[in-house]
C-alpha cells in the first residue's frame, strides 16, 4: 500500500521520495533478488518513476533475512547507509510502514511522521530478524512518530497496548479504482478460473489451493507472487505458478478470472489482525468472487463480501458460490458502493489530514 500513498501524494503534487525494499550484495546470489541486486547496485539510485516520484533502493551490507543477523551491531551499522541526500534535506512529511526500511525513521527530518502500522511485525518473525522487529516496536513505544494509523482496529489495540499514549486512529486499506474502473464492469459469463496474487508466505495454503484444485478438475488456478516458503509442493495438473507480477499490471491479469482466493492460515495468530488485504481490494475492483478461508480476522473484515470455507471440501464450495456471485446484477451493484468507500484518493487525503 505504501507505493500507493507515494503515487498519490505524486499526483498531488507533492515531491515524493520513495524507498522501496533494500539491496544487499547477498542478493546477487539469491534468483528471486538478483533483478533488484543489478537495479540497486548497476543502475543509478534513485530512479525517476514518473513526475515528482522518486524510488530510492538503499544499498546495504545485510539482507533482510533473519538467517544473515546475528548481532545488535548490525542494526546501527545498517542504519549508516541512508543515503546522505535523503539525511540533508527537510521534508514535510514522512510515512513508513511495517517494513524493514523503518530503522531509517531517526535519521528523516520531517514537519510531521506517521507510521502507517499495516502489519503485525511479529507476524515476519519467520524471516526478520528480531532486531528489525525489536526497532519497529521501539518506533511505537518511545514516540518516535506524530502518528500511528493502522489499518485495522487490530492493530490499533496492539500499538495501543505497546503505548498507551501514542496519537492512533484506524484508515483502511484501499485501491486504485482510476486503474480497474469498476463502472465498466458488467454482468457476463466468467470463465472458470480461479487466481492468487500477493506473497506466497507462510500464512499462504498453498496446499489448501493444489487439494481444491483436486476436488475442481475443470477448473484452472494462477499463482502470481514471490514465494517466501522453503518449497512448494507438487501442484496438480490444473494448476501454474506464474511467477511475480507487477503491481501496474495486476488490473489487466485480474480481469481474466472469476474468482480471487485469499486461503490463509493462522499461523501462530499472524492472521489475526488481517481484516482486509490488499488483494482483497484489488479482487473486488476486478469484479471476481472472492473465497477466503474462515480464519483470523478476515470474515469480521471482508464480511459478506467474500465466501467462506476451510478444508478442500468447504473451500471448493466457497469458490463455487463465489462464482455464482461474481455474475449477480445485485452484487455487481452493491460492490461499486463498497468501492466508492475504498478509493485511495480519499484514503490518502484521509491519511495525510490533520
């Protein structure tokens, strides 16, 4: 969400300097990082994305991998490889998210810093390291920032009860309905195709999705996303990991299925604060159905928007009346009204405001 706020607060004419994730010379040897290894450390930095957009990779000695950590040292050694342009200059506002490049928050001279809390940072223990994790907490506890918005009541109770006199208020996720424009999205036979977009993480069942997959022979399945997970399993036949896929295409891929999974499982409770993901918003600018497992806090957030079912039967059931729903006049009605709510033009303003 965060390379929305910087697109918008672009277009609004702000001069916004963006920092994507990180590069380390470890990257070079790793096949899922070594694109961004050649962008960070062979190009030029920081790249212009488009007018008043900047996109910055900071290149430091340590991955983000928890594996390459071993000592509180490493920390404050990171934190010296801020590029020195970013340090001189004053900015009027500064917005980081759950993410490793927050340890960069002390060294931003801002009128005002808000940290957008848009995940739990415990739920990344399987792959930060605790120091980058101890630092996100420390941004809470000592009042490192003017505001907390978080994106789910969640976590506001959990930077609440981290520091109960931190400034928190609640602003959801949202999308980009300017690039889905769910207007033009009319009733029609959709084929039977089911898809997956977003980090394939822990909390991702990927073996939920090949067992369904099983149980619906006739129907084809997607997965688009890095993958996060040791291995994957052996997928069924009516199945294909498509690799990643950039955010500025994902409206143009969407709109060649009929229903969006979210089936995520509750790992040590790192579901729990997710209420509404990303891919959520994005599936329901596309049009598609949405099946979810019943898990976390997603039914409390996606409601009935979205069909239910844990286990292959259940799930096979919840995409099939996901499915029937996607083509209903009444629901393709209803969904714009929930969009109208979700565009985020009106979050970023809403962000932003005093």
């Amino acid at each position: 969400g965060i390379n929305y706020i910087a697109e918008y607060l672009a277009n609004l004419g702000y001069e916004t300097h963006y920092l994507s994730s990180w590069s380390s010379p470890l990257d070079l040897f790793s096949s899922s990082r070594r694109t961004r290894f050649k962008r960070a450390w062979l190009g030029k930095s920081p790249v212009s994305v488009r007018e008043n957009l900047w996109e910055w990779i900071i290149r430091v000695p340590f991955p983000t991998s928890r594996k390459a950590w071993l000592a509180d040292w490493q920390l404050e050694l990171q934190k010296k490889f801020i590029p020195k342009y970013l340090t001189d200059n004053s900015y009027y506002l500064c917005i980081f998210d759950t993410s490793p490049t927050n340890i960069f928050v002390d060294s931003i001279n801002a009128k005002k810093t808000i940290f957008r809390l848009n995940d739990l940072p415990e739920g990344f223990s399987y792959h930060f390291p605790e120091q980058i994790i101890q630092s996100i907490r420390t941004v809470i506890s000592e009042n490192k920032v003017d505001e907390i918005v978080a994106v789910s009541h969640y976590l506001a109770n959990y930077a609440k009860e981290i520091n109960e006199d931190a400034k928190i208020r609640v602003v959801p996720n949202g999308v980009s309905l300017d690039a889905y424009k769910p207007l033009e999205i009319t009733v029609s036979d959709r084929p039977k195709r089911a898809v997956f977009v977003g980090s394939i993480s822990p909390w991702v069942d990927i073996d939920l999705i090949a067992e369904t997959a099983t149980l619906m022979p006739d129907w084809h399945f997607d997965l688009f996303g890095p993958i996060h997970i040791i291995s994957m399993p052996t997928l069924p036949t009516n199945i294909n990991y498509q690799g990643t896929l950039p955010s500025d295409n994902i409206p143009n891929v969407l709109k060649n299925y009929a229903v969006g999974l979210i089936p995520f499982i509750n790992i040590n409770g790192v579901v729990d604060p997710i209420e509404r993901p990303l891919k959520y918003y994005e599936y329901l600018a596309a049009g598609l159905g949405i099946a979810a497992t019943d898990v976390g806090g997603l039914k409390k957030g996606m409601g009935e928007s979205a069909c239910y079912g844990n286990g292959s039967v259940n799930f096979k059931e919840a995409i099939e009346q996901a499915f029937n729903k996607c083509q209903e006049e009444n629901w393709c009605i209803a969904r714009y009204e929930l969009l109208k709510r979700m565009d985020w033009k009106d979050l970023v303003t809403e962000i932003i405001s005093e």
